[in-house]
C-alpha cells in the first residue's frame, strides 16, 4: 500500500488531478483525505442503535468523500476539509435514510412532539414549556423525557437532516451546511446565507440552555458528555435538550420558509 501524501504534495496533487484526471492521484487524494470519513461517522454514529456498524457508515460515507474530491474547485479558495465534510454526512445520512431504519412508532412521537409544540406556540405566542407540552400531549413528564431520549437514540434530531432542497437543480442543504464556509455556486452561497439568518431567527427565540447545547455541540465540537460537565448535567439530559432544540428548530425553520416574503 502506498504511503500518504504529505501536505506539501496536496496542492500539487489537486492541480494534476483537476488538469489530467489521473485515477492514481484521485486515489491519493482519497488516501489523504480518509481520517475526514472516520471522523464524521463517529459523529454520526453517536446515539445511533447498536445494530448500525460504523464500519458501515465509513463506508457510506466514502462515496461522499469520492464525490467531493471530483466536485471541488480548489481556486475557489475555500477549504477541502469543510466542503466535503457535509457531502460525506450527507451520503451517510441518505444511506441510513433509504433503509429506513426509523421504526414507525417514533416517527409518530415525533409528528406528535411538533403538532403539539406548533399547536401551543399559536396560543401563547412564545415557545411552550414542557409542561405545556406534556399536558398537551397527555403524557407524564416521565414518558415525554423518555421519548426525547429515544428520539435522539435514533439520531431522529440531527442538524444534518435536510430541510431546504435546492428546486430544479436537484441540491440540498442541510443545517449542518450552514455552519461552516462551504463552496457553493452563486445561488446555492444565497441559499446558505438565508438559510442562515432564518436558523439564527429560530436560535433566538429558545431557551438560553438549548442555545448553549447547539452552540458547544455544533460550533465548538464538544462531545455530550464534555457539555454535561460545563452545564452540570448528566449526559442524557443533553441528549434531551438538544432533542428538543433540534424539533424546534425543525419546526420554526419550516414555518418561517412559508411565510411570505
């Protein structure tokens, strides 16, 4: 097996690969590039059932890296790293999607979760408590704190679920795009950009707890038991607050893009 480029040879590998093409140097940049794989299925495999292999999601997640190297424009200027960060989650995240591995019943709660969050952010006008939303469900507090934790077992509640697809030119973009500088077409850097003041619209209207979550777990990269430590919880009860954040986010994103302009 051959040895990896150093770092001093990427630049020189991407312009021959961008000029001539050459399978071999594709395979280096793939080489070089392969630690990216690992680490985003280890994020995504966080909370995901047992009976999910992260060897699989390494492996789905390659085709995303493949895809990635053959898209990049390197005299864009931007970043490889954060480019094909997003387009190996988003190869995951439609592998995990097309078997359908979400059984129905959560799906269900989850539906159930937003109807009543959205039924009761019209009555007040503010988002719900969760004794609002227990009472509304008619579930105990117990029973609604355990389906949050089943929720995020599944990984239901990722910032990396699609919301916004991209019309006739068949893109998508995810949350998680917007939280980093991605090389994006005219067009799609406008959609990144409404995509962002909308997300920022939907932050400020929660809990200072479920800000503090999002910001630590997307933005700085810390793990949900590093985040436990800095608000003095246990880790499931992060599991809980981003649950919910991340329904709400879902939900207020998808009625501010019907509003009218």
């Amino acid at each position: 097996m051959a040895a990896p480029p150093n770092e001093h040879e990427i630049p020189v590998l991407w312009d021959r690969y961008k000029n001539d093409g050459s399978t071999d140097v594709r395979d280096a940049l793939i080489l070089h590039y392969s630690p990216l794989v690992k680490y985003v299925a280890s994020r995504v495999a966080v909370g995901l059932p047992q009976n999910v292999e992260q060897a699989d999601l390494v492996s789905y997640g390659m085709f995303g890296l493949i895809d990635a190297i053959d898209k990049f424009e390197p005299g864009r200027g931007f970043k490889f790293e954060t480019y094909a960060i997003s387009r190996i989650k988003g190869a995951i995240l439609d592998e995990l999607r097309s078997i359908d591995w979400v059984p129905r019943s959560v799906r269900a709660k989850v539906r159930a979760i937003e109807k009543a969050f959205s039924k009761l952010e019209a009555r007040f006008h503010r988002n719900p408590t969760d004794e609002e939303l227990t009472a509304e469900l008619g579930w105990t507090d117990q029973q609604y704190q355990q389906t949050l934790s089943q929720i995020s077992t599944i990984g239901l509640a990722a910032l990396d679920e699609i919301l916004v697809v991209g019309g006739d030119r068949g893109e998508t973009l995810t949350l998680g795009d917007t939280l980093s500088d991605g090389s994006h077409g005219p067009m799609g850097a406008f959609e990144v950009a409404e995509l962002r003041q909308l997300l920022a619209q939907a932050i400020n209207t929660m809990a200072e707890r479920e800000k503090i979550v999002l910001t630590l777990y997307y933005y700085e990269n810390l793990t949900l038991q590093e985040i436990g430590k800095v608000l003095s919880v246990t880790e499931s009860r992060v599991c809980q607050i981003h649950t919910k954040a991340v329904l709400q986010l879902r939900h207020r994103l998808a009625g501010l893009e019907r509003e009218p302009a």
